[in-house]
C-alpha cells in the first residue's frame, strides 16, 4: 500500500494552490480584457464601470451568502 508523509501531502497542496492562483488571476485579466469588447464603443466606459462595481458588490456580499447558506445546511 502506498502512502505518503506530510511533507508530500504539504508539497501538494502549496502547488495545488499556485496553480489555482495563477488560474484566478488569468481568468480575471483575460475576462476584464474580453468583457470591454462586448459593449459598443459609445457605452464601453460606462459598461466597464458598471461591471466592476457589480464585481465588488458580489465580492462584498459572498462571504455573508456563504454564512447563510453554512447555517442553512
């Protein structure tokens, strides 16, 4: 049976989570890049604006969704 150490199982998880970082963060460079092509030239500003201030709406309001949806369960 093959078993493996902490140190192995720590290792994992550091690259694990490197990776999932670097995914998040080209997700969001390649998004915020790609959305400013969707709005028409006359309302790319206004759009852009609009779309990040809904993102840091949803990111202030996340952790209060994840409680209640943890008290629910």
């Amino acid at each position: 049976m093959l078993t493996l150490s902490t140190q192995a199982l720590y290792w994992v998880t550091v690259v694990l989570s490197n990776v999932g970082k670097f995914g998040i963060s080209a997700a969001f460079a390649i998004i915020y890049v790609w959305s400013a092509e969707l709005f028409p030239t006359q309302v790319r500003s206004s759009g852009i604006g609009s779309s990040s201030m809904m993102a840091r709406v949803g990111g202030m309001v996340c952790p209060y969704i994840a409680d209640l949806v943890s008290k629910a369960g």
